[in-house]
C-alpha cells in the first residue's frame, strides 16, 4: 500500500474542488491505499466544495483506498465535523455484478408472482361479480350506474367520431384500389365486413382503454398511495366487491353497446365517401351493405367486444393495485396499463382469428 | 373476559428482502391507552398495520381477543375488522366521498340502521370531533388536520372496542393537538374505547399513556408504564424523553 498526499487550495469550493478530484483521478489509488488531504492552506470551504470531497471519498471506497485528513482548523475543521457522516457512508451500494442464469431466474420469480397475484385479483373479481351478489352479499348499484355514466354515456361522443373517421380512411383507401376497375361498389362489402369483425371492436377497445382503462389505474393506484385501500379493507370490506366488481359489470354493459354504435359509425363513414367521393347511389350502396351483413361477423364483434371488457377492467385494477411508491408510481402503472391493454386487445384478437379462421373453418355459422 | 385484547408474539416483518419488524412482542390491555413511539422510519405504521391485519407477517402470531389472524382466512378477517376502527397517518379517506359518507361507510355497511339514523350519528360522531360543519365537504376542501379528525370521526362510527390511531397530532396546532388528547380521554371514559396509538409527541405521550412500547430500527428497546419510561436506564428512552439529538442524524441513516 502507498500513501497518496495532495494538497488542498486555500479556497475549495465549485472550480477548485473539481481540480482536485481530478487530481485524485490521476494518482489512480490502487486497493487498500491511502489518500491524505492536506488542509493546512486552506482557510474556506463551502457546500460545493464540500461535495467535491464527498465525491473524492465516493470514488476511494470504489477502489477500496481509503480517505484521510489533516491540517484542518477553524471553520474547515467545522464544516468538515459537519460533512464526516457523509464521507463515511460514501461508499452503501455493493454493485454485484449478476450472471445471466440469475437475471432470468430473478426476472421469471418476478413475473410469476405478479402472474400469480393476477390470477388471485381474477378469481376474486369473479366471485364479487357474479357469485356474491347471487348469495346475496352485496352489490354495489349506486357505483354501478355512476361507472355507466362514466365508462359508457361520455364515451358516446368520441368512440362515435373515431368509429366514422376509420370508415372514412378505409373506404378512401379500397376505394383507391378497386374503384379504378369499376368494382366501387365493393368498398360496402369491404366495410361492414371489417367493421363488424374487427375494426369497431379494436377501435372501441383502444378508445376505451385509453379512457376507461387508464383511469381505473389511476384511481386505484391513487387510493393505495394515499391509504384509502388500507382504510377499507380496515372497515372489513372487500376491495374487489367495493371497487372492481361494480366496474366490470358496467364495462360489460357498456362495451358491446360502445362496439355496435363503432359498428353503424364506421359504416356510416364509408357510406359518406362511398356515396359523395365514389357516386354510388345511396339506395345500392345500402342495399349492398345489407347484402353483405352477416349475423355471425357481428356476433363475432360482440364476443370480442365482451373479452375486450373484461381485460380492460382487469389489467387496470391490476396495474393500480400493484402501484410503489408516491405520484411517479401512478404515472408509471398508468402507462404500463394502457400498453398492456393494447398488447391484450391485439392478443385477444389473433386468438379469435386462430379459432374462427382455423378452427371452426371461415364459415361460421351461428 | 381476559384482561388482553392483542397479543403480539415474534412478529418478523419485511418489506420485499428488507427487515422492518424484528421479533417484536407486546400486549394491548383492555381499556388502556397503549403508545407506540420511536424515530421516523422505525416500523411504527408496519406495526400497526400487522396488529389491524392489513399487512401479513413473515413470521409471528397476533391474537386478537384470543384469535390469531394471521390464520384467519379472508372473511374471518373482514369480520374481525368490524370489530376495530382504524384512523390513518394520512386519513385514508375516501376522496370520491363527501366526509358524511365517509363517516356513514361502515355504518351503512354494518350498522343496520334507518338512513334517519345514520345521518344523525354521522352528526354526531363528527361533532365529537369538532368537524360537524364539514358534513357535506369532499376531503380535498379540507386541511391535514381536519381529514385527521374526519378519519378519527370514521374509525369510531360503530362504536368500536378499540381504535388504532396512527399519528394523530402530526400536522395539528398545539391547541388542536391538546384538544385531540382530550378527546381521547373522553371516548375511552365514555365508551371505553381501548386506544393504540403511534406518536411522537412528547406534551401528547405524557397526557394519555397508560403504557409505552418504544421500536428502535425494528427492535423492541422498551416497554412499560409513562413512568417508567421518563426514569428508563434504555439510552435511547431518555434520549427520547429529553428530547436529545443524535450526535450526527445521518449517521443513522439505515
Ligand atoms: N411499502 C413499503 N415498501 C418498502 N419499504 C417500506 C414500505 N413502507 C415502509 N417501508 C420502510 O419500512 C420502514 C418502516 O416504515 P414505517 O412506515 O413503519 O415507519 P414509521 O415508524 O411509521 O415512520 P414515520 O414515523 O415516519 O411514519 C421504513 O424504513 C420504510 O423505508
Ligand atoms: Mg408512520
């Protein structure tokens, strides 16, 4: 081991403390090595300065060298008293490298517990929906209708307005490509096709998850921070009977109403450039559009529409239930809400194309 | 009836791989005021949520009247819960709730009674509590101190045994704090509600316990009477008593 001196300034403060860590740097302080300040010159110092010091101390218990002191007095001397338990702890965090086996044990650990809570948060969410109210334990239809109102009746406006504008892009856009062979007509086909299957079931669940799905986060994630969880599972009540059960029973309520207006939304949207842009005379272009409506594509929509429900509501209370940690944590768990969501509803979706394509062969027949 | 209402033993509590609660051991006697004191950062809260069983220890047991609920399931524990009133170091309040309502929450739940009643209990209760004009305000148009008091008005709406307090005269002004105190006092004469509450007001700590629980990083370093606890030979207790600083704060920093 070797002993390192430097000498401090007369004033350490912003410029001059950085010197001397750089200074420090270079004598590149190996392990178990001693590093001595001189403050025998030094007749000032302030909180900057100070810092300086601290970082010094950082980097020496980084490469297990050690730091002292001498030559200190008056208010150095006090002001380093002041300073001492920081330059003392300098060094907490032991940075343990991890090796890849442990990192993907650790990360599987982790997402087998919040697998595992998720699917306690489901069970419970059953029970409080439908087993408890039919054993005569509660329901709480004040909230319910309130959740409507808001899940529901104030999404009316822009599910509608998004639903329409999809019909008018995916009209303009076939319209693009087969009007050129006369073939025009065929955009109605096209639409209430698409939108009866998928397009007013994803557009309405991506509209509702943005509205509906983030707020449910934020409001659970809000009442764990500030207690108000504890406070009624403290009065004896149920969580999911209290909160979440009245939330999905409106969503599933709401949903498939949501989806059906996306439905004549979007046809509405088509039939508006169909009959403007293209000039298909509005009796042939409805009479084509009744043509081609199926009662299995719309079942089909209402399926989803009703999976879409359930996920939305479940993934929300999820992600804010599990929230740590004050406001950042809200915003956090919001986020990961609304992305998860839209992971699902595309999940969601590919399964139902598996089983209605694959499985029970294209034509379904309800 | 025994004499015992809670009964800690062993509590070991953690926070992910942090150890919070290290074989923590006490009882809570019918009809006293129990204090749970110690430093910012100690366990207190964990304390208190382990004894309402919000929380789950890792190891322990904590009997309530003779029970133990870290072996009740679900809606034993619900039932349990009725039985106990709970005021939270920042409310828990329900914000989408008037206070009125928040107070009338357990009493429409389990009170059994006629909406006439229930409005004039609410009244009541937070009367008692010096907060009867905030009836029909929403928790945010209130101040700390108010929602500390609306919280206290909701933990005692079914007239519970015990009420576990936690921090009530933090954020209070002095007279409203002594003014607390006395009502403390008052509820338990009154209805000989049993008290547990955490604290670290020294004027407070003098003016209701019957006995002293003191946690220092986890640990148990002191239980027993006020009396004994201002004449302790625990260097820690007298700090606390006489109010001494550490010598460095940070160097306890944990
Ligand atoms: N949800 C949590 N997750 C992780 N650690 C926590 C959590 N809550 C508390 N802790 C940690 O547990 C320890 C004890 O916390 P607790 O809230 O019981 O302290 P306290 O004694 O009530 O303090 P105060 O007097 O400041 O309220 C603290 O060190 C805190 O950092
Ligand atoms: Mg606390």
């Amino acid at each position: 081991m070797t002993e390192h001196r430097l000498e401090c300034p007369p004033s350490l403060d912003q410029e001059t403390g950085r010197a001397l860590l750089d200074q420090a740097h270079r004598l590149h302080p190996a392990k178990g090595d001693v590093l001595l300040l001189d403050f025998s010159n030094t007749g000032s110092m302030d909180s900057r300065g100070g810092a300086w010091m601290v970082a010094i101390a950082q980097e020496l218990a980084h490469r297990h060298a050690e730091l002292r002191w001498e030559g200190h007095q008056g208010e150095v001397a006090n002001f380093i008293d002041l300073i001492e338990p920081g330059l003392e702890t300098a060094e907490t965090k032991h940075h343990r490298e991890e090796g890849i086996l442990e990192e993907i044990g650790g990360r599987a650990y982790k997402y087998a517990g919040e697998f595992w809570e998720f699917f306690n948060l489901v069970i419970d969410a059953i029970y409080w929906t439908i087993v408890g109210p039919l054993e005569g334990r509660g329901f709480r239809w004040g909230l319910w209708i309130d959740e409507v109102y808001e899940m529901g009746v104030r999404a009316v406006r822009i599910n509608f307005l998004m639903n329409f504008l999809l019909g008018l892009i995916i009209a303009m856009l076939s319209a693009a490509q087969i009007a050129k062979f006369g073939l025009g007509i065929y955009v109605a086909d096209a639409i209430i096709i698409g939108f009866t299957r998928e397009l007013a079931a994803i557009m309405t669940a991506i509209v509702v998850s943005a509205r509906t799905g983030a707020a449910i986060t934020a409001e659970l994630a809000t009442m764990k921070v500030q207690e108000e969880i504890d406070a009624l599972r403290g009065m004896g009540l149920n969580v999911a009977q209290f909160l979440i059960a009245p939330k999905i029973l409106a969503l599933l309520i709401v949903m498939p109403c949501l989806v059906a207006l996306g439905m004549i939304a979007g046809i509405l949207g088509g039939a508006v450039w169909g009959i403007l842009a293209i000039g298909i005379r509005p009796e042939n272009w409805f009479h084509e559009t009744l043509l081609a409506a199926s009662q299995g594509d719309i079942i089909q929509g209402m399926l989803k529409a009703l999976c879409f429900a359930i996920m939305i509501v479940l993934v929300g209370c999820h992600n804010g239930l599990r929230v740590t940690g004050g406001s950042r944590g809200v915003g956090l768990m919001t986020t990961r809400a609304v992305v998860m969501d839209i992971f699902f509803i595309i999940v969601i979706d590919i399964i139902f194309a598996t089983v209605v394509y694959y499985i029970l062969d294209s034509s379904m027949t309800f | 009836m025994s004499d015992t209402l809670v009964e800690v033993s062993d509590l070991v509590a953690h926070y992910g791989d942090t150890l919070v609660l290290d074989r923590v051991s006490c009882e809570v006697r019918r009809g006293e005021i129990f204090l749970i004191i110690g430093g910012s950062g100690c366990g207190k809260t964990t304390l208190l949520k382990h004894m309402t069983g919000l929380l789950s220890p890792t190891s322990g047991a904590i009997r309530f009247s003779g029970r133990d609920i870290t072996q009740m399931d679900e809606d034993q524990l619900a039932e349990m819960q009725r039985e106990i009133g709970i005021a939270f170091q920042s409310s828990g309040l329900i914000n989408s709730l008037t206070v009125g309502d928040n107070v009338a929450l357990p009493l429409r739940e389990y009170g059994q009674a006629s909406e006439r009643l229930i409005d004039a209990m609410v009244r009541l209760k937070l009367s008692l509590v010096g907060m009867a004009s905030a009836q029909h305000l929403m928790p945010s148009e209130l101040s700390g101190g108010m929602r500390k008091r609306a919280g206290l008005a909701r933990a005692i709406a079914l007239d519970p045994p015990i009420v576990f307090f936690d921090e009530p005269s933090a954020g209070l002004d002095p007279i409203m704090a002594s003014g607390l105190d006395d009502l403390i006092l008052d509820l338990r004469k009154l209805l000989g509600i049993t008290f547990v509450i955490v604290t670290h007001e020294l004027d407070s700590i003098r003016k209701v316990a019957d006995r002293i629980l003191m946690l220092d990083r986890g640990n148990v370093i002191f239980i027993g009477t006020l009396s004994e606890a201002e004449t302790s030979s625990v260097e820690r207790t007298r700090q606390f008593f006489e109010r001494r600083a550490d010598e460095f704060i940070t160097q306890r920093n944990v």
